[in-house]
C-alpha cells in the first residue's frame, strides 16, 4: 500500500466483498441498496459524487477518473450524481485502474453509516495527527472492514509487532487508539488492542507519504534486534515492562543517529575495559541498526542504512549503551 504525495497511487489491497450476510453484532455492515449511477467514466470533465464518506470527503468520478475528495464542508447534504464545487476541494487523490474496480465494489456493499463512522474516526486522527494524505479514507475503510470481517468470523489477529510500533510511532499509536475506540463503540465491536498497531502503520504511511511496508519494515528491523539481544543475553523469554525499556532506549538511539546528536564518552575505554561482553552487544546492536551487520530469526532491514557516525561518537554511543545493558541485564535474572 502507499500514501504517495504525489495524486496517484498504484499499490492494491485485496478485498471481497460479501453481499448477504448482516453483522455479528446487529448492525447492518453491508449494504442491501447499493447507491445507483451510471456514468461513463471519462464523459464528464466535472466531480460528481458517488460517496458521500462525511461532511469534509466524498468519493467522486469525473473525466479523470475515481477521486477522493477533501475540504470543509465538502460532503455536506450531498447525494448521489451531485456536482461538487471545484473551489472546496483542498486534497484530492486519484484512483487508477485496477484499484477503481476495487474500491468502488467496497464503496458499494458497505453501509453507507459504517462508511460516515469509519471517515469520521479518520477526521478525528487528522485532528491529532496533522494533514494525511487522502488515500486514507479508501485504505483505513478497506482495512477496518477486512477486520470486521475477520472478528466477526471469530479469527481475532494477534500483533507482535505491537510493543514496537507503539514505542517507534507513539504519536500514531496514540492516534490509532481513538479510531479503534471510536470505531468500537459507534459500531457495538470489540476489536483488539493489536489492531490499533495495524491502524498506526496506516496512520504513519499516510502522514509521511511512504508505504505502508516502510514503518512496517522499521519496526519489524527493531523487534529481530531486541530477539538477538535476547537470546545473546541467554534468556528464553522476557516480561513485557522489560522488553518495553529495551525497545525504547533503542529508538531513542536511532533518533539521535537519525538527527546527528549522538554522544561520545570520556569513559569509553574504561567501559570498554571493565564490561567487554556488554561492549560486544552493544557494538553490534549499533552495528545492526547501520546495516553492517543482521540481526538473527526474522527477516530485518536496517533502520538507518544510509547513516553513519564519527568513530567518538561510535564509541560513546556504544559506552552508554553498554552500561545500560549491564544493569538491564541482571533484571533478567
């Protein structure tokens, strides 16, 4: 999936629609009156409405194709086969082929309130997060739908990668928790914790204008290096505060590699002396994040590849992190 800033997008999510079958929880997920139009796509140069997702978006086809639209007060008291005004538009985002097909059957079969309850838990991460790119409305609905799916038929999806998106993208997480929230409560669900990690890279993907797979790639690089550390350490398994404090005092390394503000050590030598094992570890940890070395038992990318740090800096970075894991270490024990 992408969120490209740029107004076309080509990546394609899988997604079939299911026509009969009402929600678990009493709802009407589907929708039993599909909205009629029948317009030749590419007959008519204007933006006319095929979904109206809530006040401030609507889907439109025009001469270009599929669009979503975005602007205040744009889907106000608008219907089918009705003429948005060009000047309300802010952000538009076009749908290419074979993505039209698509996303229009979604559009179609979902109840056009679940459509309204879904697009306004995507205001309320715009609220908090900042401009996204419109794509968002299409690829949040399409996932939260397939999710709905998925629990109602009884396969609720576990994340693993949920410590380490919350710690990597805490703003989106946080984000990502009220949509799943909003969304539960409009709609009578129950769905997981983990899934707000999944909403999070959605979230991210959209605020950066990346893909999805790139945050998905970062945190997935993070989680094989707290395994090896793990498992170099001698432990089988660890608490969940544990890993937490591990994971964070790692991203907070990355960011200052990331910004250039990493430290060297007047004690470095002594450190590297007096705690040779933890000096191993961490020089590898830093090692992995570069790219020059892999970290064991997932299939991990480098969280900086293209970075690099002055030999004192190096040596520093790898001094404190040394001392951390000594003492992070005994509370292992």
């Amino acid at each position: 999936m992408e969120y490209p800033r740029s107004e076309i997008f080509l990546g394609v999510t899988v997604w079939q629609a299911s026509l009969e079958e009402p929600d678990l929880y009493g709802r009407v997920l589907l929708n039993e009156e599909p909205p009629v139009y029948d317009r030749t796509p590419g007959a008519d140069p204007e933006f006319r409405v095929t979904h109206t997702l809530n006040n401030n978006a609507v889907v439109a086809r025009s001469s270009a194709g599929l669009s979503v639209l975005v602007g205040t007060g744009i889907g106000f008291g608008k219907k089918v086969d009705d003429v948005v005004d060009a000047d309300a538009i802010q952000q538009r985002y076009f749908a290419v082929e074979p993505d039209k097909v698509h996303y229009m059957a979604m559009l179609d079969s979902v109840n056009p309130d679940v459509l309204r309850i879904i697009s306004a838990s995507v205001d309320r991460a715009s609220e908090l997060l900042g401009e996204l790119h419109p794509s968002i409305y299409l690829l949040l609905t399409d996932h939260i739908i397939f999710a709905i799916e998925r629990f109602r038929d009884g396969h609720v999806i576990r994340n693993a990668l949920t410590s380490e998106i919350h710690t990597i993208f805490s703003e989106e997480f946080a984000a990502a928790l009220d949509v799943l929230h909003f969304v539960n409560a409009e709609l009578g669900l129950d769905l997981p914790y983990d899934e707000a990690a999944y909403i999070a890279l959605h979230l991210n993907a959209a605020r950066s204008g990346e893909s999805v797979k790139q945050p998905l790639n970062k945190a997935n690089a993070l989680a094989g290096i707290v395994d090896s550390i793990i498992t170099k350490m001698g432990a089988t398994s660890i608490a969940g505060p544990l890993r937490k404090e591990l994971t964070e005092v790692l991203v907070r390394l990355v960011e200052r590699i990331e910004t250039g503000r990493t430290r060297p050590s007047a004690a470095a030598r002594s450190i590297k002396r007096d705690l040779p094992r933890e000096w191993e570890y961490a020089d590898w940890i830093i090692a992995t994040i570069l790219g020059e070395e892999k970290a064991q038992g997932r299939n991990t990318h480098a969280l900086i590849p293209t970075a690099s740090i002055p030999p004192e800096q190096r040596s520093g970075e790898t001094a404190c992190l040394a001392v951390f894991l000594n003492g992070w270490s005994h509370d292992l024990k």
